[in-house]
C-alpha cells in the first residue's frame, strides 16, 4: 500500500538497504538523489533496530527536514514513544504499527484491500475460509486475493465457492463435502469422498483437521445453546450463516447427549492417530465419520 502511494509500483525509484552494511551517509545520499524516471523515491531500511540506536541523532536531523521528494522508510521492530525520534516522525511522520493482524481486524484488512486494491467485495464467508486455508501471513493473503478478483472478474465479489475452488482445491472442497455428508448422515458420500482422499495422497492427520474444524463449532455451538437459541449459538460459534439451517437440524437430530460427546471424540481421534490407538487411521477416520453422523458402532 505504502509502495503504491509513493513510487506506484516503479521499481526504478525503489531502494532497499540492509541494516547492517549501511551508512548514515549512504541513506541520506539516496534521499537526496533525484531519479531519472520518477519525481519521487521510496528508500527502505530493512532489520533498522541497529541502525536507529547507531544513527539516532543523525536520523533526528533528517526527520526534522525531510527530503522534500524522497520518504524513508525504517523498519523496526520496537521504536520507544519516549525518545526524540520517535516524537519528530508522530509530529513529522507517520508511524505505521505493522504488528499481527488477528480475529476481526485481519478480516477488516482481507476486505478492505479487497475493495480498495483490486475493486471487487470479498463476502465474509469467504474472508473466514480463505485466512483459514492460507494463514494471518498478509502477503500471502495479498497473492491470493489478487488470484481471486481476476478469477471473478466482472462478477465483482468473490464469494466462499469461489475460495473453495481456487484457493482450496478439489481436495479441500471434497474435504468440505465429506464432513457436510457426515453431518447430514448421508454415509456413503461421507466414506467414498474419504477414500478419494487417502487415495490421492491426502495426510490423514490433515483430514481429521478440516473435520474438526468443521464440528467443534457444533460442539461450541451445543454448549453456548444452554444460554440461548441454538440459531443464534450456532451463528455465535462461527458457523457459516448457509450452513446454520443444517446445523440445527444435525443438532437436534443428535440430541443434547450425543452433541455433547462431539469435541471428545475429536480430543480421542487426535490422540489415537498419534500413537495412542494402535488401529490404522482409515480406519480410525471411517469410525469418526460414522460416529459424527450420529450413529453408534458395534
């Protein structure tokens, strides 16, 4: 974004030093430079923390006046509110928190750049699927985006089909499905979709993660449900709004007593496939997909 608003994207006015190899003289020299192909520069000290404590004083008479067409950039990983410098860039400056972005304002972030970077509304559904298929890494967020607006083109929103089917892969939406069909009890696409899995070569420990990603929200879900609606716990534990209408009926389907033995027998699963079930874990898979869907093994 920054790069953008500076230099948009011209790599020619773009310079990038190392902390460690780099002089005071040598930063102030590139601000100061006037390129041949832009009227403007973006200058970018990587790791900085050591060059700020070593050049603090230098830094303070260069935040004090600028370089009227140049910006620099220090990225640090602590910059104390006391010191001098610190108050020059709040009075002069700008400084940009660029800590980890978790829960609600990751996805504020996914949609908003979204919108403002590539024109297109990501729908909250699929903001959700999509930092949980690729992470809280802004970059990678950033890269999959871009893939997702020019997948969806002229449409102009990408929605969560589109994330299952271009971020995911078949293998995670067949994933999706096969826990869908078990929550529906429809054991025989649950089962055949597994073995379609296994069978291309999909760890097992990373199946049980998508069941368990899908049911522990039924499982919170059945214990918020004591204090109110099972629509509004279902919806509360996070559960996609299209797929709330299923979970109700999967719930109450179950009943109380056995929709409270969901997140134990997920904690069992994980245990057993890691050494403590000596049984193969297809089978131990095939069990969990039966028991999930409601129905008691001999």
């Amino acid at each position: 974004m920054l790069r953008q608003r500076v230099i948009a994207d011209d790599d020619t006015c773009l310079t990038r030093f190392g902390a460690k190899e780099t002089t005071l003289q040598s930063v102030s020299d590139e601000l100061h430079t006037v390129s041949m192909w832009g009227d403007r520069r973006l200058v970018v000290m990587d790791n900085a923390d050591e060059f700020v404590t070593k050049y603090r004083p230098g830094l303070e008479k260069l935040v004090d006046k600028p370089a009227k067409k140049s910006v620099l950039v220090l990225d640090v990983s602590t910059f104390p509110k006391t010191t001098k410098l610190c108050k020059l860039v709040a009075a002069k400056g700008l400084e940009i928190d660029c800590s980890e972005l978790k829960g609600p304002q990751l996805l504020k972030w996914a949609q908003e750049t979204t919108k403002e970077t590539y024109g297109q509304t990501l729908s909250r559904d699929a903001a959700v699927l999509l930092i949980e298929l690729v992470g809280d890494e802004l970059g990678m967020l950033d890269s999959e985006l871009a893939k997702l607006a020019s997948y969806v083109g002229a449409k102009g929103k990408i929605e969560i089909d589109d994330v299952k089917s271009l971020v995911g892969g078949w293998r995670t939406e067949t994933t999706w499905a096969m826990a869908d069909a078990a929550r529906d009890n429809d054991l025989d696409f649950a089962l055949t979709a597994l073995d379609q899995l296994l069978t291309a070569g999909e760890p097992p420990m990373k199946l049980l993660g998508g069941i368990s990603y899908v049911f522990k929200k039924y499982a919170i879900a059945t214990d918020l449900s004591r204090t109110g609606s099972l629509e509004q716990a279902l919806r509360q534990a996070g559960v996609f709004p299209m797929a709330v209408n299923a979970g109700q009926t999967y719930l109450r389907r179950l009943g109380r007593n056995k929709a409270e033995q969901i997140l134990q027998r997920l904690v069992r699963i994980d245990a057993g496939m890691k050494g403590a079930n000596p049984l193969p874990e297809r089978i131990q898979l095939e069990r969990l997909l039966v028991e999930l869907a409601g129905n008691e093994l001999s």
